[in-house]
C-alpha cells in the first residue's frame, strides 16, 4: 500500500517517541524496596569464579549471578583485608576514618552501619556466617555469626538469641542451611530483607568438604606464569613480603603433612603456628569426620614421603602450589554448592523476581602468583575482588562494566536501592546508576591504603591511586619508594615504570590526583603517623 510521506514521517516520529519512553520507563520505575541478599566469602579470588576465568575451577552457581546480571571487571577494595573490608562495607567509610585500619584494631560499634539504616526504615534484616569482629552487629533481627576467624568444621556460633553455641558439621554447609531456615522461617511477608550470606571459606587452611576433597586431591592445576617471580621489577616490599608458598606456606597447617611425617622428614616448620594450625584444624575433626579425611589424605601424604628426599627446591614450589590450589578450590566447591541452594529457594519461592543478589568476597587473593598467597597488596590479584550482581528486570542479563568501583560504595547502593538517604559523611558512591547501564559522571580513580605492618606475612604500609589505566603507590615507614604499573600494557604487574621518563608526566599527573583523593576522603600524613603512633601504643612496634 502506498501511504503518502507524511503518513511515514510521522508513523517514524511515533516510534521514535515510544522508544524513547521504553527507555525512560526502564530508568524511571524501579522496583521499590528490593529484598537485598549480600552474599560474601572469605578471600575469594576472581580467578577462581568460572564467570571470570575457567582456567582454575568451575562454579556454575556463582556464574548464575553473571549470567543473568552484571559482572564488574575492575570491583576492588580500599584495604585488602578481611576486619577492615568488612568494616568500611558497613559503615560505608574509609579505614582512616571508620578507624579499623587492621585485623586487630578494635571496630567502635558506635559507628552507624547500613544495616541499622535499613532496619529502622522498615527491612528485615539477618546475618548469618563470618563478620570477623565483635559479637553482637547492630542493626540485626536475627544473627549467628562466627567467632573471629571461625573454623571449617564444627564451629562455634554467637547466636542473637542463644548465646555461643556449637554445630556438628562442615560450616559452609551449616552457614548455608541457617540461611535457608531464616528465609523459610523467620522472613516476613510483608516487609523487605537484608540477608547478609557470609562464609568463611575458601580462608586459610583451606579444609574442603569430604565431597570435595576426594576428587580435589587429585587435581592438577595450571601454574601461573609468575610462579617463580624474582621480584626484580619491583620495590623491596614485594622481596621482603612473607607470603612465598614455597618459604612461608605452612606445612602441616596448610600443606597438610601431619607434623610428625614433617619430624620424619626432617622438615622444619615455617612459623611457630606451623603445627599448632594443623591442630586446630584438622584437630578439630570428630572420629568419624577424621576417619574420612585420613582416607582421602594418606594417599598424598604416603607418595610425599616418598618424593620428598628427591624433589629440588623447584619440584618443591610445584607441589606445593598444586596442593594449595587442590585444598583452596575444593573449599570453594561447597560455596558454590551453597549459593546453588540458596538461588534455588529464591526461584522456587517467587522471591528470585525482586531480590538484589550480590556476590562478592572481602578482598581478592594470590593463587601461586609472583609465588604467594595471602593478599594485602595494591596489586591486582588482592587489590581487585569479584563482584556479581543479579538484578531482575533492572540489570541486562549477561552484562559486564569495567568501571573502578568499590566495597566503599555498598553502603550508598543499597540505601539507594531502598530509597533512604545516605549520610552524608559515608565516603561511597551509589552503584545503582551502574545497574543501569548509565556510566556517566562515575569516579574514574580510587583511594587505597593498607596498615597492617610490622605484622603476619610482612607487607608493609602503603597507600594509592589506581585508574583504569595506571596504578600508583607510595610505600613508607621503614622505607620512601614509589611504584607505577601501566595497568593496559603490563597485566602482570611485572615492571615498576615509577623512574621511566616516559612515564614522567603520567607520575606527575597521578600524585596530583593522589593527593587531591588524599584531602577528599580526609586522609593525611598525620592520620599516617598517629595509625604509626598507635602500633607502638600496642606494642605492635617497638618506638
Ligand atoms: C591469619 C592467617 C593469615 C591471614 C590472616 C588474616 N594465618 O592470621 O594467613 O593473612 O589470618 O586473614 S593462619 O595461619 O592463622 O591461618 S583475614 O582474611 O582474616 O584478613
Ligand atoms: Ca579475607
């Protein structure tokens, strides 16, 4: 049929007004006060989520996440450390501020956190697993969370309504199922949740489950090309950092050699808690629990004891690292079952449609890189951590940003997402823009800075900027040494260009914006100093 022209002007014009409105309905009508289920693991690598990189493990549960919302390729933390990450997630504030620079530092409990935010504006809200610090969160319905670092099997809980008690079990299974009987038990209909999801696992000493394990133990991995890195294109805190998995991992707490097959072989323990964790671990298990292990272990233990008088200090590095990753993966394998489960009951229940997902894990990891594990370091396998969230109806399935956001920013998104202004001294941005597909005005650099030194695995104090593109950092106390990475060119972080006059401008440049982040988020060299002053308050440092 033949419409005069201006019959297709306008039909066009129309079209072009409804698409216009689908776009702006997308933005505008979001679903009101979602239910929030913040799911967190201890020391989760992104290159152990099959959703970033396959080459290690596949955890189809996890990926479920990035397939049907978005994966952040460049999520990363402020201090790379389990309390304080956990402490500037909630109070949505830099260490330096929320003043839980550490490990040991006390968190003051007077600080406001998100989840009290949510829980006096109308949410249901619950936590279940590892926190880390204290043993009473403010802000929670219902808890039952981990003492410290809790452990792998048969743990103690502190529990809101009972006091301390103790489990039977594997405890990413136990964390697990407390989730699951909250949702199907104790959650209201008629308000929305903040369900905080928090295992233990994959942190150090790596027990994985029986189910795991018997397959696990006989793995074997790809190394990573930096295995054996000399650390020559580095400053002196990568040399004298103690997290080397052939001269600092230890034998019987992490390798697993009972301690008395080390006494056999005349293998000297790496740190004094070598076989002390060895028996607080696997010490732990009951008869039973102990008989399976012993079962799956002595194989392993049997072929070691008879390589061992043979192996070179290389042969040494290679076992050692494929027994690290045999043990750290295997523990995974039960997260992974876990966050299966727990999608599952969201689907089943009709939940799935209005429930924010995130997964995410307290900082990133090394696994065998530049020859270490353990994290702390600006550098990208620990400064980096994944970040997954599924948000239906909101965030386009399958969809990936690259852009430098942070654990700061959790707080601010999910007041966002519930509608409740943020205070305004949280130092976060709000992701939500993200979700959604807008990537304007959203910072281009983040702030990091990490204390914890003299301590555990010797990394010491420094702070930074990292840009999409660079990565600058000052190391100080007992050294003045700067470090620059060309994030596009050198993946591995393998090159300080810091002294490349090709480079001096990017320097200059970076140490503006360093400082200018500096004064922004209210850090400053005496903040430093007083951190400093307070290590040898407590003794940490001699004066
Ligand atoms: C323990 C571990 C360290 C680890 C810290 C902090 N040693 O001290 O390897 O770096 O925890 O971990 S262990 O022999 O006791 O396992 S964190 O995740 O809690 O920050
Ligand atoms: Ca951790």
């Amino acid at each position: 049929m033949n419409y005069p022209k201006i019959f297709n002007k306008l039909l066009l014009f129309l079209l072009l007004i409804l698409a216009i409105q689908c776009k702006t309905d997308k933005q505008n009508a979001l679903p009101e006060r979602p239910n929030i289920l913040f799911i967190m693991s201890d020391d989760h690598a992104y290159q152990a989520i099959s959703a970033y990189s396959d080459h290690l493990i596949q955890t189809p549960n996890i990926d479920r996440i990035a397939d049907e919302g978005m994966k952040f390729t460049n999520a990363c933390v402020t201090n790379s450390i389990c309390a304080p990450s956990r402490a500037v997630i909630l109070t949505g504030k830099h260490s330096h501020l929320n003043g839980k620079i550490d490990n040991r530092f006390p968190f003051d409990t007077n600080q406001i956190t998100f989840p009290q935010i949510l829980q006096n504006n109308g949410y249901q809200t619950a936590m279940f697993g590892k926190l880390h610090f204290g043993n009473s969160p403010k802000g929670f319905d219902q808890f039952k969370i981990l003492p410290g670092q809790g452990t792998y099997y048969n743990p103690d809980f502190i529990t809101k309504n009972d006091g301390r008690i103790n489990i039977e079990g594997y405890t990413s299974d136990l964390i697990t199922d407390m989730t699951l009987d909250w949702l199907t038990e104790e959650r209201q209909e008629d308000e929305p949740f903040l369900l905080m999801y928090l295992h233990k696992a994959p942190h150090r000493e790596w027990l994985p489950h029986k189910r795991h394990s018997k397959d696990y133990i006989n793995k074997t991995f790809p190394e990573p090309e930096t295995l054996f890195d000399d650390y020559e294109g580095r400053g002196s805190a990568a040399r004298e950092a103690e997290m080397n998995l052939l001269t600092h991992m230890n034998w019987a707490g992490d390798s697993k050699i009972p301690p008395e097959v080390m006494d056999e072989l005349g293998i000297s323990p790496t740190a004094n808690w070598d076989k002390i964790g060895y028996k607080r671990s696997v010490g732990r298990l009951t008869p039973g629990q102990r008989a399976d292990w012993d079962k799956i272990y002595s194989p392993m233990i049997e072929e070691f004891k008879k390589n061992y008088p043979n192996m070179s200090k290389e042969d040494l590095m290679k076992w050692r690292y494929q027994r690290y990753m045999q043990d750290y993966l295997g523990s995974i394998a039960a997260v992974d079952d876990g966050v299966g489960e727990v999608l599952d009951y969201l689907d089943e229940s009709g939940l799935a449609e209005n429930t924010i997902v995130v997964y995410t894990s307290d900082q990133g990891f090394y696994l065998g890189e530049h020859g270490w594990f353990d994290k702390r370091f600006i550098y990208n396998e620990s400064f980096k951590t994944p970040l997954l969230v599924r948000w239906p109806g909101v965030i386009d399935p399958g969809s990936v940003n690259t852009q430098m956001v942070q654990n700061l920013d959790f707080a601010q998104t999910f007041l966002d997402v519930a509608g409740v202004s943020a205070p305004t001294d949280m130092q976060g941005e709000s992701i939500l823009p993200l979700f959604q597909g807008d990537t304007k005005n959203f910072r281009d650099a983040v702030y990091y800075h990490y204390y914890e030194y003299p301590a555990v695995h010797m990394v010491k104090r420094h702070y930074g900027i990292v840009t999409e593109d660079y990565k600058l950092a000052h190391f100080y106390y007992d050294v003045d040494e700067w470090e620059l990475y060309d994030r596009k060119k050198d993946l591995n972080e393998m090159n300080n260009v810091y002294n490349d006059p090709a480079y001096a401008d990017i320097v200059a440049q970076l140490k503006e914006s360093l400082q200018e982040l500096r004064v922004k988020y209210k850090d400053s060299p005496e903040l430093d100093q007083m951190y400093i002053d307070k290590y040898k308050e407590m003794g940490y440092i001699k004066s």
